[in-house]
C-alpha cells in the first residue's frame, strides 16, 4: 500500500507493521508512527488511523500486515484471516 510522511509528503510503500513496537508502521529502510502517516486508499489519500477506524484497510489477525479488505467478510470481520 502506499503510504505518505504528513509533515514531508514522501511517499513509501508499506503493508507491515513494527512488531516490536507499538503502533509502528515499516516503510521500507524505515519505520514511522502510525499517526505519522496517510494512505492512499479508494483513490484518495486518509490519514491511516482513521482508514482503520472506517476499516478501509484491516489488520491480519496476528497484527503484523494490513491491507484492503478482501471481501465483505473481512470488513465486518475487523481483520484478515
């Protein structure tokens, strides 16, 4: 997924979370804080916390990747199997 820095605009692409850390996104040679970070998700970008509070984007249910919900199931759901 492609994420974006708020206060520089660099984009990354990114679909993992820091399990070491507590809401830590991996953005390639880096890690950022989730409230650090859009989305881009249904052709716009969402600032992250709230694309998982509207459940655009979902956590796998070990919590270590995110991505777009795979079918109605998934959304309701709250994660992927």
């Amino acid at each position: 997924m492609k994420v974006r820095y708020k206060l520089t605009g660099t984009e990354a692409d990114s679909s993992r979370f820091n399990v070491h850390a507590m809401a830590e996104v991996l953005t390639g040679d880096d890690s950022a804080f989730v409230s650090d970070l859009d989305v881009f998700v249904n052709g716009q970008w969402k600032d992250i916390r709230q694309a998982f509070a509207d459940r655009d984007i979902i956590p796998d249910n070990y919590n270590e990747w995110f991505g777009v919900p795979r079918d109605e199931e998934d959304r309701k759901r709250g994660y992927f199997l």
